[in-house]
C-alpha cells in the first residue's frame, strides 16, 4: 500500500473508539487514517501478541490463542462512545463491521472487494482465518440493525456469510496485522435495503387471466427485467441466490436498485426518474414505466402477441382502465392524414422582408431570440441551468433585462415545462429570483410541473391544445434528458426525432422553445463551444439560438458563449452567480476558462497584494510569492496584475504593487 500523505480525508478523517483491551471499558477516540496505518504497519505490542496467536492456532493450541485475543486492542468501528456499551454512543461513523470466520483462503476475498465501492476496508482478522470488511452506510443507529442485514445479503454476492455479532452497534473489532489491508477513504455508502420481498404486492390475479399476470409469471420475467433496465442505461452488477444488484444510469458505482429473481425491481435511487425512490415495482409495472412511460393501456396491447389471446387481452384492458381512469378503444381514433410537402419557390424577395419576419418572429430577447425559433442553454454541473432558465422565462414575461438584453413582454403566456424540481421547491426559485431582483412574479408567468407525471411531449403538446385561451409567447422545457424516454441521447436519429417534437410545439403554438442541456465530460476549455454539450451533435446545432456557460477560471464565474443563426454574433461575456442569479462581470477575460484541477485564479493573485498591506510587493516577490503558493508561472501573474490595473483593482506606486483605494 502506498503511503498516505496530507490530512485524512473521506472516511478517512471520522472518529471510532477503541479499548487497550477486550476487558477495559473505558475508551479512546482515534481517526480511521490512523487505525489502517496501525493495522498495516504492525506498530506497538498487539503485532507481537498476533504473531504468537497464529503460531499457536498452527500449533493446534487454541486455548492458548484465545487467552492471547482477549488482550488485543480493539475497534468500535460503528462511531465514538463515552464507555464500551452502545448505551453509551455520542455519535455513528456511518461504517460497519462484518466478520467472515472460518475461511480457507482470505486473501482471495481482498482482491475481489478491492473493486468495490462500498468497502471502506478490508483485512485478514487475527486468526489469520477469516476476514474483516468495513463497509459504508447511512450514519443512523436507528437502522444499524437493519442495515447490518443489508449488508449480510450485499456480501452474500461474494460467498461471504456474516457472523450476527455485528448487529450490535458496540461489537468489538479486535486489531490485526495485515500489510496489504485494503483501504478505500472515497467509498460511497451501500443504501437501506429493506427486506422487500416482506412488501411485495400479489403479482398473479385470482383467474391468472391478465396478461400483466401472465408476464410476470413468465419463464423469462428476470431476463425482460435486466433488459428493460439495461436499455435504459442501468448497469446490471453482482447477483447472488436471490438478488442482482444495479447501478442507475449516469453513476459510475454503487448499488442503486435489485433485481429479485422473480422480475419485479425495489429502486432506491432518488435519481432514476421515471422510476421513484423505494419504488417496488413488479415487472410487468416494471416495462411499462421504463419501455412504455407509464402507459400500462400501451404495455398491454404491445405484450399482447407474447401473453395474451382473444380473452386475455380484453379482461387486460378492462383491468388497466381502473389503474388509469380511462378506457381504451381503438374506434376513437381518427386516421392519420398525410401530410403534404410544399414545393419550391423562387428566390423573390420581397420589398417588405423585414417587416414580415418582425411580424412573423417578433423579438423576444434582443439580439439572442425570436418567437417561432428553439434555444439552448448548455452548462456543466452547478452551473445553475435551471435558475438561469427560470430568469429568463420570468423577464421575457415581465419584458425585463436578461444577460443584459432587454427581453419584450408580448403579454401572452409564458410557461415553464418542470420535469425535475417538486412544484413548491419551484415556486421558492420563483420567489427567490423576482425578490433579488426587485419585481413582481409576473402575471403571465405560469408553471407546468410534471415531475413523475409525464415525460412525452407529443401528449403533453396534445394536452395544450384548446387551452391557450392568453396565447403562448415562450415555453422552456427543463431538462430536455427527461423528455428522451427510450431515446438514445447519443443517437443523431433519435434526438433528431425529440427535436421534432419541439418543433411540433413551436410551429402548433408560434412560441419560442428554449430547454436546457447538460455538458458532456471532460476539459471544456480544450473543446468548440459547439462541442460542448453531451449527446448527439443534433442537440447542439438543431436550435437557433445556442447559449453555454462554462467555468471560468474564476470561482462562481462562466464565460457565456452564443451561436446564433438569426442574429449578428455576439462576443463572449462573463458572469458571476450570485444566489439566485447571474450577474455580468465585464472586467474579466471571457476566454479565460477553467482548466482541470485549476485553483489560482485572478482573485488568488488579487489576495496576495491584499495581504501586503500597506507596504505593497515588488513583481518579482509577487510571481515568487505565487509561484509557491499557487503553482503558476510569472506569466500568468504578470496576465493576471494586467487585468487587474485594468479594472482598477490594483495600482503600481515607486515600482510595487498595491491595492487600488476607491
């Protein structure tokens, strides 16, 4: 194991207690850092008292071992307590510890869990015959017990069967010697797997007729399971006798659903919309959420052929009409028309061009948006998309300044589609947003949270029609991922079919749509601002106006980009986020963006001639000064002191640099 260097960090840095012996009470507090390095270190006396127990459990003289592991140090490693009794916890580590006795071959286990997330560590016990395994969990004793069965059936994947001691919060862990411990400090906690096999509603009706029934009972349930969540970007993991553990799609690691081995699926993540956190769902309710958003009158007709007949399929759709309040009858709909392609037309320009696009795409945002035209607004992680979005909704109702363009209020409606935020968490931006800046929630403004509810734009676009009774000016759809179903994002086919059905919305109602879209990995600053935004390329060139805000090398601070197909282009600009909104900040560099691992930046350069005081710093002991303090070259300094003079913050007297006094 390598040597650790700096300050403790992730589990790294969380107190346990710890006994000098099994038979003392009294305890001691030390960080986890420490006890690894005890562990793989073999430093004090217990390393000598290990050698000599395994040597006499080679011997075959176990008594003897035994008298040697009662005075061994000893661990608490489930949190701090003032006495040795779990009366007497002042504060869970949120680790647990599983004892596996009895084992021919530890190590071989060590290599497995290395890969892990939710292994904090692993060692040899002192015995030299079983093993130790520290895992992460929620710090809640009122769960410990339960959590402790969690884990007994995670670790069952492995062939590992846990000894029942550890339920108890207080259980001693005596120290070991093991020079390849494994340690993890970044581990991520395994969630509260309840025993949801105890929740499982009936999944076979009392005539066994329906044909969700039939599915469910199906030779292949478990199969159709995995491959209805791998299509939707789960990644399938470790199974055991009665379970598969998955990770959701967008994670790296960690378990974030089960798989039973009767198809039906228990989610735990609060992040794997459509599906909800501690959703049960058997697996025909399981397809139907996942293949067929939400649609169980769809579900039934499309499984029909594998599971149903004549009669199943009609007492199906009897019975899903309850689930959904409607009935299905296929007489209703009316035959699809076929749409006639306009042919092509002379180049005559008209004298009054002008005047008919003003009447035909009037101006919403000046400079950066029409009526009748889509927008996207890309952004990294916490790069506040979502705020943004709501400023702009709210200034173009209100015909305020946005980014510094004047947004024109047309007085018709304006509406927010919200995927993603509960509706009253929503109205707090709201309130949030309008009170920083000094006005009124407008009027026209309206919010359509659909979060659980729908995702599919071609029925809520169905649902609009002969409501608009004010008129729509602009909609913004947030996020637009959510609105992908069983689309590929990083298929050109596929995302060109949702820009379609962004389309549909503009051209049936004449408003603008704008939406928000996330950045795909990597060093933003190395890529076109065209590039930028994950998935296929049709996100970032479909729309007319294309906007990002990416990280500048100032802290809070995004240098905005703008595409724009129907104005004059705009120069980069820079803003600062300032809860709850962005504000401009003219005097820094729009192309001055962040690179990986950055952390000077001008302000670090501006706290350094800050700290100098009235006594200033000569250029030289300032590019020295940064060059130990924050790693960067005297040109970056002298780049930095520039912009700096130039925005008044700094002032050269009698050849020193000094804070500029206003």
């Amino acid at each position: 194991m390598p040597t650790r260097k700096g300050s403790p960090s992730g589990y790294g840095a969380r107190l346990v207690s710890t006994v000098h012996e099994a038979k003392d009470v009294g305890t001691k507090n030390y960080k986890i850092e420490t006890i690894v390095s005890w562990i793989e270190q073999g430093k004090g006396k217990f390393a000598h008292k290990i050698k000599s127990m395994r040597d006499a459990l080679d011997a075959g003289d176990t008594e003897k071992a035994s008298q040697i592991k009662v005075t061994l140090p000893a661990v608490m490693f489930s949190g701090t307590f003032s006495k040795r009794s779990s009366k007497n916890l002042t504060q869970h580590s949120g680790l647990i510890c599983m004892d596996f006795d009895k084992l021919d071959n530890p190590k071989q286990y060590i290599n497995q869990l290395k890969h892990d997330p939710h292994i904090v560590m692993a060692f040899i016990s002192p015995s030299n015959r079983g093993l130790k395994v520290v895992m992460a969990i929620p710090e809640d004793l009122d769960i410990h017990r339960d959590m402790f069965d969690s884990c007994k059936r995670y670790m069952s994947t492995y062939g590992l069967e846990a000894d029942e001691s550890g339920k108890d919060v207080s259980r001693l862990c005596f120290l070991s010697y093991d020079p390849d411990i494994h340690y993890a400090p970044d581990a991520v906690e395994l969630p509260f797997m309840p025993d949801t096999a105890k929740t499982l509603e009936p999944t076979s009706s009392p005539d066994g007729d329906r044909i969700g029934d039939r599915y469910n009972r199906s030779a292949s349930v478990k199969d159709d399971t995995i491959a209805s969540l791998t299509k939707a970007g789960w990644k399938v993991g470790r199974s055991g006798s009665d379970r598969t553990y998955c990770t959701r799609a967008g994670k790296e690691r960690g378990v974030s659903g089960e798989i039973r081995n009767d198809g039906s699926f228990f989610c735990y993540s609060d992040n794997a919309y459509p599906l909800e956190p501690n959703g049960n769902y058997s697996a025909f309710a399981l397809t139907t959420y996942l293949d067929y958003n939400g649609d169980f009158k769809e579900s039934t007709r499309a499984l029909s052929d594998r599971f149903g007949d004549t009669h199943t399929t009609v007492s199906s759709r009897e019975y899903f009409n309850k689930q959904v309040g409607d009935e299905v009858n296929d007489d209703d709909k009316e035959p699809e028309g076929k749409r006639e392609i306009p042919l092509w037309q002379d180049a005559h320009i008209p004298e009054d061009l002008d005047k008919q696009i003003r009447m035909e795409y009037p101006v919403l945002v000046d400079g950066l948006l029409h009526r009748g035209t889509k927008m996207v607004l890309g952004g990294g992680s916490k790069s506040y998309k979502t705020w943004t979005l709501i400023n702009l909704a709210i200034s173009i109702a209100g015909g305020h300044e946005w980014f510094g363009k004047q947004c024109v209020s047309t007085d018709e409606d304006v509406i927010f589609l919200n995927f993603e935020v509960p509706h009253k968490f929503f109205l707090q931006r709201i309130r949030s947003i309008c009170k920083a800046r000094e006005i009124e929630v407008p009027k026209n403004f309206k919010v359509w949270s659909l979060r659980g509810v729908s995702n599919d734009l071609v029925e809520i676009l169905q649902a609009m029609n002969g409501k608009l009774n004010n008129g729509l000016a602009f909609m913004c759809i947030d996020p637009i991922y959510k609105a992908l179903g069983d689309k590929d994002e990083n298929s050109a086919g596929d995302i060109g079919n949702l820009m379609s059905e962004v389309e549909a919305i503009v051209e049936q109602t004449g408003a603008a749509v704008a939406f928000g879209a996330h950045y795909s990995k990597g060093n933003q600053a190395e890529k076109d601002p065209l590039d930028r935004i994950s998935g296929s390329g049709v996100f970032a060139r479909d729309p007319d106006t294309i906007m990002g805000l990416t990280a500048h090398e100032e802290p809070n601070c995004f240098t905005v980009h703008a595409a724009l197909r129907n104005f004059p282009n705009v120069e980069p600009f820079v803003v600062e986020w300032e809860f709850p909104v962005m504000n401009a900040r003219d005097d820094l560099n729009p192309h001055s963006l962040r690179k990986p691992n950055q952390k000077a930046s001008r302000t670090s350069v501006e706290e350094i001639i800050r700290e100098a005081g009235s006594t200033g710093i000569r250029p030289f002991q300032l590019k020295d000064t940064a060059k130990e303090t924050l790693n960067i070259g005297a040109r970056t300094v002298e780049r930095y002191t520039k912009e700096l003079e130039k925005a008044n913050k700094i002032t050269k007297v009698a050849g020193c640099w000094f804070m500029t006094h206003t």
